[in-house]
C-alpha cells in the first residue's frame, strides 16, 4: 500500500510540476493526495441518515444543516444562502434554498464546482413495486456529488496562494417539484435557475470561468463519458477537465462515446453563458432510484479519481493565470 501510494504521490507530483510549474509543487501535491476517499464515504453514510432529503422533509433540512455546519468550519469560506418559496401545480408551495460556501470571494477569477443536494422522495422505479413508496437512499444520486464538493473543499483549505476563487455550490430542487426527478414527465430543475438568475449580485464584474457539475460519481467501475451539452458549453476547459482526468484516472475518465445531452443543472449555467459541463456515469442500472441505491454500491477509488482530477484542475486553472473559455 505504502509503496503504491508512494508511487501516486510521484506522478501527481510529476504531473502537477508539467502542469503548473515547478513553484510549490509539493505543496500542490499534498492538496491532491489530500483528497481522501474514505472522508468522503463518511460524507455519503451520513447523509444516508437523513433519507429522504427531499423538498419539505426533515432530512432536507438536516441536509442543509450539515453542509452548513461544513462550510463554516473551514477556513477561508464565506456562506450565502439563497431561500425562496416555490409554487407547483397543485398549490403546494416548497421552501427552497442553495447553499453557496464562497473560498476565497475576494478573488475575481472564478471556479464553480456544483451538485444537487435534494433526494427523490421514493424510490418510484424499484423492481419490487411494493417497495416504490419507500425512501430513496440516493447514495450515488445525490450525495455522492455533495461528498466530493465538500471533500474538495477540505483539500484545499490550506490552498491559499492561488489566484483562483472556488465556489462550491450546493443546490436545491433538482429532482424537480415533486421530487421524483425522471419519473415526472414535466419535470423541471429548481435550484440551478434561481442561482443562475441570480448571478448579476454574486459576480458583479465578471463571469465564473467555468461551471462542473457532479452527479452520480461514486459508483464501482465509475465510467466517465462527455456529455453532449458539456462538449459543446465547456470547449476548451472541457478538454482541459478531461485531459487531467484521462491522465489522473484513465480507466475512469473516457473520449467516448459521447451521452445525453442530460438534462440536469449544467443546463442552467451553460444558458448564461458560463462554459458549464456535468461530470456524471448515468450508466446506473438496476439501481437508478431504487431502494437499493445504497453505500455499498459507492468506491472510494471512485470517488477519488473525480476529486483528484478537480484538485487537479483547479491548481492547473489557478497557474493559467488567465480566463480561456476556448471557444
Ligand atoms: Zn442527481
């Protein structure tokens, strides 16, 4: 173990070094290993706990808490709250709220990382019907996308010579009004609009260089695609994100083939004209909002490969010393 580990450190290292010079790069280095898989599954058990995390639940609000709680206890972060009342067909009205943790606002040149933090209600598209009432764990779809922002953060909290703020970006609703994400047919993101209206009062001068979104990224055998709306609103931090993964996490990180385009957060973002790309394995049968969508199903290497490779580019962004959209 040691020696592999060993091993890693070097070619990180190494890779840092080509990627951002050679100034710091020990430093740089040790934010990367730093990210740490198992930290991250404790994130993921956590929030299992509070199942469902769905809009109006106990759970949501015990989700909010928590990354919160996260937020505040690093250093270097700032905390803004976006909440609002929501309205769906039926008149039932939804208390909403994004939950922004800003490192380093004083920083002009921007990074976004983000992910949904809301749950389905019920697992709608479990095998066993008698079991489609049941919560949804959501294990993989949605707090493994939440574990490796706030995993992130906690890599970088002793990063503090960049050039590049991060905003780690945790939103509501994406599962749409009811909750039930894909299994209502007039489903509609919630969270990722609001936030994107908003941008005028969080980035008064210039715009995010860029916007990842994650979701679904802890399975076993995580397989990575370019996703069609990504390829297309990301260019040139697209190839960027995907050359250091292909390169951190080759049997993760793949050129093709391409999916979707997905409808999830991205969307939003990219409309604003923020190069947005989603990093998501949809491939998640038979446990795709089922009852079975557990921890069990989550790998720490997974897990790492997506958070090493967003350290990774971050540092590689923060050494650019410019805003390239590459379009
Ligand atoms: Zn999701």
């Amino acid at each position: 173990m040691k020696v592999k580990l060993f091993i890693a450190i070097a070619l990180l290292t190494q890779f840092v070094a080509a990627s951002v010079g050679t100034s710091a790069v020990a430093d740089q280095a040790s934010n990367i290993v730093r990210w740490n898989g198992k930290a991250a599954m404790t994130h993921i058990n956590l929030l299992l706990r509070w199942t469902p995390r769905s809009i109006g639940t106990v759970g949501h609000a015990d989700t909010v808490e928590y990354i919160t709680q996260q937020l505040s206890s690093s250093p270097g972060v700032t905390i803004e709250r976006q909440e609002w009342i929501g309205s769906r067909g039926d008149g039932a009205t939804l208390h909403l709220i994004n939950v922004i943790g800003r490192f380093h606002p004083e920083r002009r040149r921007r990074i976004i990382l983000a992910t949904h933090f809301d749950s389905i209600v019920s697992a709608y598209k479990d095998p066993d019907s008698r079991l489609r009432a049941d919560p949804m764990p959501g294990a993989n779809n949605s707090a493994s996308g939440v574990a490796v922002l706030l995993e992130t953060l906690h890599s970088l909290r002793r990063w503090i010579d960049g050039t590049v703020g991060v905003d780690f970006v945790f939103l509501d609703g994406e599962e749409g009004p009811y909750s039930l994400g894909e299994g209502d047919p007039k489903w509609y993101p919630l969270g990722s609009p609001h936030f994107a209206d908003k941008l005028q009062s969080l980035y008064p001068t210039q715009l995010p260089e860029v916007a990842i979104v994650y979701d679904m990224v802890c399975k076993k055998d995580l397989r990575l695609y370019p996703e069609a709306l990504s390829i297309q609103s990301g260019g040139g931090e697209f190839r960027r994100l995907w050359d250091i993964g292909k390169k951190t996490a080759p049997g993760v990180f793949k050129d093709g083939p391409t999916i979707g385009p997905i409808g999830d957060d991205q969307m939003a973002l990219a409309a604003k004209g923020i190069p947005s790309i989603l990093v998501i394995d949809f491939d998640y049968s038979p446990w795709f909002n089922t009852t079975k969508d557990t921890a069990d199903k989550c790998s720490i290497t997974s897990l790492e490969a997506v958070g090493r490779t967003t350290v990774l580019y971050i540092l590689n962004k923060a050494a650019s010393g410019s805003s390239e959209s590459g379009r």
